[in-house]
C-alpha cells in the first residue's frame, strides 16, 4: 500500500517497521523510532487540541532545528491539522505578517523566541495560544497528562486536506502563503526516495532548516516513505560536518550551494569520514560547475543536483543518481511530475528553445492562501505551474535554467524580494532611489548589490549605508554590494531594468 497522507506515512511505517530509528540527534543520544514517533504524534495532536487548534486550523511553528521540532510538525500534520514553519532569519514585520496572515490558532515557540513572539501577536485580531516548547526536549508541556490517545480520537485527514502553509517570498515585499495537501506531500516523499533509490539502509545528516521546504520534504518526510533516517545537528557547521555525518554513520548529505562553498574552504577530512557516502544532493539554487568539480574531486562524492519550489513541496527536477547519467549544468531531468518549456503565449515549445518552465503533478501545490489574484496568475488554463525560471530542455529531456523571469535574489537558497531591500534604504533621509540585485557569488550563489541615486545636497558614504542596513534588514539581507549612480536604468513604462544594473558589480 502507497501512502497518500502524511498520516498513513507515518503509520505504515510505524506498523512495518516499529522498532527502526527513524531521526537521532547528533548531540546526544536522543533518538525516536517509527512506532515511539507514531504514538508521540497522537498526543502532540492532543495537546495541541488542547490549546485550541482544531481540525484544518493552522498551528504556526517558531522554532530551530531539534527533535521535538520534528514532532511538532508531524505530529500536527497527523492529526489533521496545518502545519506553518515560520522562517527564523525574517525581519520582524515579515515575521508578524506571516503569523498574522496565516489565521494560526496557537504558535509553538521556542523559549528564545517567547516574548518576541508575544509582542508580535498582541493586535492579530483573533485569540491565538502561545505553546512555549524546547526544541531538544522529549516531550511538550502537558504532554505527559495526555495520556496515549487512541488513533480513532482523530479522523484521519483526506489526500486533499492541507497540511502546510509556508510562506515563500516574492518579487513584492510580502510573501506569499503556499498551500501544500496532504496528498502534494505524500506524492514528493515517495517521488524523492524513487528518484534518489533510497532504502532503510540510508540516513541523511539534517542541517538544513525545516521551516525550508527542502529540509521538510527532502530530510524530514522522504524517510518516512522509505523507511531510512535522519540524523539532525542544531545548525549547519561545517568545521563538524563529516564528523557529523561520520560519527551518526549517514549514508548521503543533503545541502545548498552554499554550505558546498564553505565545505570547499574547510579542511579535507579523513577518507574514513567520507567513504560511507554515496552521494551528496544539491538543491534550491543554482551549484556554479566549477563548485561542482572542486567538491567531487575534493571529497571523492558524486553531486546529484536537483531543483523545485516551494510551489511543488521541493524537488520538481533531479539527475539521475547513475554519475554516468547526469549532466552538469542541468537541474536534471522532470522528478516525480510532468515538465514542459512555454512561451509567452503559454504553448509549448520544442527542444533547445529557452522559455518559462513549467510544471503539472501530484507534487503541486493546491494555491496561494488568501490570494486567488496570485493563484491565477501562477496556473495556465491547462493546470501547469509557471514557475518564472527561463530555460530550455534538451533532446535527452534534461532541463537547464538561464535566467529568472522574476527579479527574485536567491541567497543561499533563501528567496528574497527586492523590493524590500529597496524600501528599506528609501527610509534612509540621504537615499533617493535604490534598486538592488542579485549578484554572483561563489559562497551564497547570489549575493544582494544595490545601486543608489542620493538626494541632491546629501552626502552619505557606503561604511553609514552598511550600518544603516544591518540594522533596518538584518545581517543576512543587508547588501554585501553598494555603487553610487547618478540615475537608474528605466524602461518604457518607468520600470527600474534591474539586470542592467550587473555590470556596475562586475569588478
């Protein structure tokens, strides 16, 4: 039997396998089996009854990477309720819209981030419990009082129930809530362990965070499909990293760009904590081919690189997992789903000619919350999935991706928006017009360079706009490239041409 809901994932595995590790920590000996991780997400799914989330309600998620995290977030989804993972690298106003617009019921939180939180909430309009929980503990508060709760206290959710609402950033400022079924859910985990041939033998050291699509579909949900594990460190370090993956004995690595380009800084470990690794699977962005070579070379680990959306519950296309098969450059070939290439007409286009890819399947999502406007426009009368990447597709069906249709900056496999980049500097009094960018980067794949028009009369240097952003973005969105420019680059209808602006950054 092929599970269709996250809940009939966790159970089948649960009843074939009740004993199997299925996620261990790598700071302690902390680890949940398939049968202990089914009987937890019954009384999470109690307690959080408790605090008022009901079935189909949202339950927000504010919280790291840790054991208990993943419990929150499976045992909500088995219990017919809607997961949202709150990014933790977002700006407060990002942050308090996300968790305003998502219509939560209760925000499970961790300590850290309490009273941030609360401040938050306190003019949402609407009742909303706060659920203060331990990312690393065994259980949640009140947990223990609920007993173990017969499964027939919860009607299991149908393949169309939503079961994740994550929120994923746009070419406007505010993002967009994705809406994710049970069903889209299954389908991938079940695609990605077909596509990668993963058995119960294999385990993947966790470093990404799970409020990343990659991280919840890739590490967190594919193993429950096929039977295999995870093993979870708080963060990504990569001074620990094949110690990591060594020590919890990880049979392949799942990571973005950047984490290859820090590992490539890093010391070359011993062969005796690599030789156990099969391969290592990039996703979210775009992996330079020269990264590609250096890693392979270096680490003696073939790359699989794949790529998806948060639209399609991560991975929409893979290389084959045969290193003979694959072709660099390529995001590989249609995983789990359909894949076609269309022009602006939105038909389809032959082989070798670039235009917007697109996407149709089980894995795609059911639509933006609340924005029937953005729902619309994102599907072609015939259902495919415009996903604003320029690209092409060759005669052996391998996709590859030129260019974005959308003036998205992906940093690091984080999507940010720039406009918000631009707002926040036009706060500055010196700043008349800013307009930021994507620009190459051999550690994030793309870092953010602004342009900048000053006010006449106003004299501001680079050190005061880099103080002024780190403190209005954060350290992760302030730009890490600036240039003074006497005027912007426009189109016909006034509209800043942003990739004219790259070559200014060439140097």
């Amino acid at each position: 039997m092929t599970a269709s809901t996250v809940h009939e994932l966790i159970e089948l595995r649960a009843a074939a396998q009740p004993q199997a590790v299925y996620a261990l920590s790598t700071e302690s000996e902390h680890s949940i089996g398939f049968g202990e991780l089914a009987r937890g997400c019954r009384t999470v799914a109690a307690v959080l009854q408790a605090h008022g989330a009901q079935r189909g309600d949202t339950v927000s998620v504010v919280m790291p990477n840790g054991l208990q995290t993943l419990r929150v977030l499976l045992g909500a989804m088995h219990g017919g309720l809607c997961v949202n993972p709150v990014n933790l690298l977002s700006q407060p106003e990002q942050m308090r819209y996300v968790l305003a617009h998502s219509d939560c019921r209760v925000v499970c939180v961790a300590p850290e981030w309490q009273e941030r939180v609360r401040a938050m909430m306190v003019d949402v309009g609407r009742p909303v419990d706060l659920l203060v929980a331990d990312p690393d503990a065994r259980a949640l508060p009140g947990e223990r009082d609920a007993g173990d709760p017969d499964d027939t206290a919860f009607e299991p959710p149908s393949p169309d129930d939503v079961a994740l609402l994550m929120y994923t950033s746009g070419t406007t400022g505010m993002p967009k809530g994705v809406m994710l079924t049970q069903g889209n859910l299954a389908a991938n985990a079940h695609a990605i362990s077909a596509e990668h041939r993963l058995s119960p033998a294999d385990r993947v050291l966790a470093v990404l965070p799970l409020y990343h699509i990659n991280a919840f579909c890739v590490t967190m949900l594919a193993p429950l499909a096929h039977g295999g594990s995870l093993a979870m460190p708080p963060k990504f370090s990569a001074g620990r990293f094949w110690a990591q993956a060594s020590a919890t004995q990880c049979s392949w690595i799942n990571v973005v760009p950047t984490m290859i380009s820090y590992l490539l800084e890093g010391e070359q470990p011993p062969p005796a904590q690599t030789a156990s690794i099969r391969f290592c699977r990039s996703a979210s962005a775009a992996l330079p081919p020269e990264h590609h070579r250096a890693f392979e070379q270096m680490f003696g680990i073939g790359i699989v690189e794949t790529m998806g959306l948060t639209e399609t519950a991560a991975p929409s296309f893979s290389n084959p997992l045969d290193p003979t098969l694959r072709k660099l450059g390529s995001v590989g070939r249609a995983s789990g789903c359909e894949a076609r290439v269309i022009d602006a007409a939105l038909a389809e286009l032959p082989d070798g000619s670039t235009g917007e890819l697109a996407i149709r399947g089980p894995n795609v999502m059911r639509g933006y919350y609340k924005n029937d406007e953005a729902t619309r426009a994102a599907f072609t009368p015939g259902g495919w999935l415009r996903t604003g990447d320029l690209g092409h597709r060759d005669a052996d069906g391998f996709f590859f991706v030129t260019g974005r249709i959308k003036e998205l900056i992906i940093k690091g496999g984080e999507n940010i928006a720039p406009r918000e980049i631009d707002e926040a500097l036009l706060r500055h009094p010196a700043v008349l017009e800013a307009a930021a960018v994507g620009v190459p980067d051999r550690h994030y794949g793309q870092e953010i360079g602004v342009c900048i028009v000053l006010r006449s009369g106003c004299a501001c240097t680079e050190e005061e706009l880099r103080a002024f952003c780190a403190d209005a973005l954060g350290r992760y969105k302030a730009p890490g490239h600036y240039r003074f420019v006497t005027d912007l680059p426009r189109g016909p209808s006034g509209k800043v041409q942003r990739l004219k602006l790259l070559p200014l950054f060439e140097a």
